[in-house]
C-alpha cells in the first residue's frame, strides 16, 4: 500500500467495524491497518487500475521470467559441460578471486577461501532454487485462477471476503461460520456477516441483505 495512501475508512466507520463482532482483546492497533490493506487491494482490483493486480496478467510475467531463468540455467549448465567453455570461465573466476579490493556481487563470493568448483556448486545450487520456486509461483497461481474462476468472475471481492474472514477467524473472541440466519435470530453466527456488513457497506453504493451477504460468503470462502 502506497505510503501516500489515505484511509478508506473514516474514523466512526472504523468503530462501527470494529463493534461489529466481539474481538478476544482490545482491537489491536494493527487490526485497523489490516483492514484498510484488504479494502485498498479490493478497490483497486475492482477498478482494474493496476493491470498487475489481475491475476492473469501476473501469471503472464511470472511465466516469462521463469522461462528465461529456465533458458539461462540451461545456458550455464551447457557451457559448464563444455570443457573449452569452462576453462574460460573458471579463468576468469581466478581472475576475480585475485582482485581484492573488488566487493563481490554475490555473498556467495564472501568466502574467499572457498574453491573455484565449490563457487561453480553454489551458483548451481542457486540457479536450481530459483527455477523451483519460480515454478512453484506459476503452478500456485494457476491454480487460484483456477479456483476463482469457478467462483465466477469477481475475483477481487472474494478475495476480500476471504481476507476479512481470515481476519475475523484470528480475532474475534468465539469466531463462527455464518448459517446464514440473521443476527437477530442467532447473534454468533451473524457476527461474520455484520463484521462482513460493516466493512462493505462504505465501498458500495447499496447496503446487502443479510441473505446476500451469505450468499457472497459461500462463493468467496467455499
């Protein structure tokens, strides 16, 4: 969240969010902060301003970027194989090790007692952690795309119901999943949805039903 960010959430709607639900302990100060991230992300991905926060777009880059990580291990691992290759390079690693006064740009390089084949292991070790957890990255996101896409197409306001109820879960004194009966009829399993209620109601322009909010609940937390 950017630091000029100014909060979405006046001070007297914040209260009303915060007595929506009976918290275990005072709010804590970071609970404010935690809320205002979460409805900063919604709006903005319900906006679209920032192409990056759609989670197609960040597929596409990540994408990218390991399959050129993935082509340079492949580069480095063929000239490695390739003893005139090598010899040039392990050259020119002697060469480096024998310039002092160079600040390495690597702090694998700190070390200067280690071997040349132990630096050459490193950068191996390296190189083979970065494509894992580029991959990794990938596969986890497209399986969110995956699941969000099943959950229909509003991918940021789930993600904020989903955001809220983490959030309720971690705080709220005796935290319990909405049946979807008003608060009226049970007063604990309407507390999510009144802390759900409490949060949304700034951000838009119609406040939801009690049956809407549950509804929204279910597909965003299914």
């Amino acid at each position: 969240m950017p630091a000029c960010h100014s909060n979405i959430y006046t001070q007297q709607e914040f209260a009303q969010i915060a007595g929506s639900f009976k918290i275990k302990q005072k709010p804590p100060y970071y609970l404010q902060e935690r809320i205002e991230k979460l409805a900063w992300f919604f709006k903005e991905g319900a906006t679209e301003s920032d192409a990056l926060l759609k989670p197609s777009e960040r597929l596409r880059h990540l994408e990218g970027h390991y399959n050129t990580l993935r082509k340079g291990r492949r580069a480095w691992g063929a000239t490695m194989n390739n003893r005139y290759l090598e010899h040039n390079v392990r050259m020119a690693a002697a060469d480096r090790l024998k310039e002092p006064n160079e600040k390495p740009r690597f702090e694998l390089f700190e070390a200067r007692h280690i071997t040349i084949d132990q630096q050459f292991d490193e950068i191996d070790r390296f190189m083979d952690l970065a494509c894992e957890l580029l991959g990794r990255a990938v596969a986890d996101l497209r399986a969110e795309i995956d699941a969000s896409s099943a959950k229909g197409p509003d991918v940021p306001l789930h993600e904020f119901v989903r955001g809220l109820w983490e959030t309720y879960f971690e705080e709220a004194a005796e935290p319990n999943e909405p049946n979807g009966w008003e608060a009226s009829a049970d007063e604990r399993s309407g507390e999510f949805l009144d802390f759900l209620s409490a949060c949304l109601s700034p951000l838009e322009k119609q406040k939801r039903t009690p049956s809407n909010l549950f509804q929204l609940y279910r597909r965003a937390c299914a």
